[in-house]
C-alpha cells in the first residue's frame, strides 16, 4: 500500500457512496449555491451561538450523507472529523449527536483530506465498512477566535480570507456506486518564516507544492494525469504563489487546470479579498462542487489538496511563524475506462 515515501496507494479503491454538504447565507449567494444539500439563510441557523450554529452544520452534513446513501446511520463504523474551533468542540459536540464512533483531528483546514485519508486507509484494510469523514467552520466563530469579533469592525488587508459558513461530509464504503479514493499523500510541516496571520495563502502555498510534487514524484505520474488539481484554501495570493513555485520546479501544471475552492465558491464581486478559506473550504468545494462535475462527467480524476495553517491565537502573540501542511487525496470516477 505503502509507494515511496508518504504516498498510500489504496488498491481496493473504497468508494464516497454519499455526501453531505451544508452552506450559509453568504454561500447562499456565492458562485455554486447549486452544490450544497442545505443553505440557511440566517447565520445563527436559530441557536444562541455561533459555534453552536457551527455544531449544527456538522450534524446536517452528517446526516445529509447518511440520507443520501442506502445505508441506516447504525451500520456507519466511525465519523472522522475536526474543525478550528476551541478544541474542535463543534465536531466533538456533533459526534454527540450524530452517536458514531469518533475520531476527532485537528490540521486546521487541511483537516478534509487528512481526514479522508485515513478514512480510506481503514477502509481500504478492512477496518470498517462504512465511515463518514467532514469538516466544518464558521465565519463569525472563526473571526473572534483568531482574529477579531465582528462587531468590531477592523480593516483588514487585501491579503486576508473570508472564513466560509458551512460543513461538508462524506461517506465512504467498501463497495458501492461513486468515486474511488485512488491515493493519498500525506504532507510535512513546512515553515517559510511568515508570522502574517492575515497572509494565510502566502503562508501555506509552499506547503501545497511539497506535497504536489511528492504526490506526483511518488506515483510516477504527470500532472495531466489529473483533469483538476484542486487546492483548498490557498485564496488568490497562495494560487499564484503556488503556481509560480510549480513552474519553477519543472511541475507544468495548466492554469485552467489548478484551481482553489477558496476562488470557486464565492463570486468575484462578494467582499471576500483573497477569497475563501476555513475547514469547510476544501470539504464542501469538493464534496459539493467538484463531485458534481464528476457525477455530471465533466471530469474524471481530480486531485484535492487541502491546506492548512497550524498556528494558534497564543502562537500568533508570542510572534512565532506559522507552520503548515497539505494533504492530497486522489479521487477518479468508477467508470472502467479511468
């Protein structure tokens, strides 16, 4: 299973039977409103908080694949899942509710993929039949807990990211209809010295080209392998920073073909500067968006890379440099001609 270094190559192919995914109002009126289940149109989503309103996202998405599948919630072996807020306790409290098994992460919001793939390394040994794995945020959650309460109104930089509202969650099985989880590479620390918390693609662009090349070095594989390369969160300033650092090292990856959930759920006149980022990112662009293209068959193989920023509001005081990761996951249609 193991291919050179960090690469798992998951022969028995598990399958994302279903997917859950869940938006805000903000989202709502976004570039893809068609690729979520539910959108609210009330930020609070009617609970006294915004975390709590992050908690119930979760359990939508959760229960939204689980209804999407053939499948009762009984048969599901273990939800693997985190966030970025205060100990991941949405995720935790959602778990709660949702009564499966539970596996919390935390990669801030490269946790998608990373969750995925360990999902599918299970799945693919034997380990279980079913898990569901997801992510959530929450923009006003996320805003006082890393930056500053929304009431407060600061001025941010052309550089800074807008925390998506929303959940994404899948369900993946043994055997089933859907796209397979094909590979996954797993990403290493990498820390470029930045100490910008407003500066978040710049930060983690070169953390998504060491685990682009290593994905594609380790399969022994061309970037037109993939009909997408998806990253997560990387925004306007991470995607060109990412994409020069890719040329440079002899990647020729197309720029129709490299994309960034950050830029694709938004559209360019909404107030987001760079554009999206948050946990919720890469899981509902992917599990909403991208699959959809693959389900209509616009697209066969796609590589989502989701990023991540591991710093804390403690780090960012004590004027430490931000580390981050990149996971990649391979997804390609079942069809027997991939």
């Amino acid at each position: 299973m193991l291919q050179g270094h960090r690469t798992w190559i998951f022969e028995n192919k598990p399958v994302i039977i279903s997917t859950g995914t869940v938006g805000g109002p903000f989202e709502a009126n976004g570039n893809v409103p068609e690729s979520f289940d539910i959108l609210h149109d009330d930020m609070w989503l009617q609970q006294d908080s915004f975390e709590k309103a992050q908690q119930t996202m979760m359990e939508e998405a959760c229960q939204h694949a689980i209804k999407n599948s053939s499948i009762q919630k009984e048969q599901v072996n273990f939800f693997i899942g985190g966030d970025l807020t205060n100990q991941i306790t949405p995720t935790t409290f959602a778990a709660k509710s949702v009564g499966v098994p539970y596996f919390g992460l935390f990669n801030a919001c490269a946790t998608s993929m990373e969750a995925l793939a360990l999902s599918a390394c299970i799945v693919n040994n034997g380990g279980a039949d079913y898990i569901l794995s997801g992510t959530s945020s929450h923009n006003a959650a996320a805003e006082r807990q890393f930056r500053y309460p929304t009431e407060y109104g600061g001025q941010k930089p052309p550089t800074a990211q807008w925390t998506v509202t929303g959940a994404g969650c899948s369900l993946l099985a043994q055997h089933g209809n859907g796209p397979a989880v094909t590979s996954a590479t797993i990403g290493k620390i990498v820390d470029m010295g930045i100490t910008d918390a407003f500066n978040m693609g710049g930060a983690m662009a070169p953390a998504a080209v060491d685990t682009i090349i290593a994905h594609l070095k380790e399969r022994n594989i061309d970037p037109s392998y993939y009909d997408l390369i998806i990253t997560g969160d990387l925004g306007k300033i991470g995607n060109k920073v990412s994409f020069d650092l890719l040329q440079e090292n002899g990647i020729h990856v197309k720029k129709e073909q490299y994309v960034d959930c950050g830029l694709t759920i938004y559209r360019e006149d909404q107030p987001v500067l760079s554009g999206g980022s948050g946990a919720a990112c890469s899981s509902v662009g992917v599990y909403g968006h991208y699959l959809k293209l693959m389900k209509e068959k616009k697209v066969k193989r796609i590589l989502s890379v989701a990023t991540g920023a591991l710093h804390s509001p403690l780090s960012i005081k004590q004027k430490a440099s931000i580390p981050c990761i990149a996971h990649a996951v391979s997804i390609e249609s079942g069809s027997d001609d991939v």
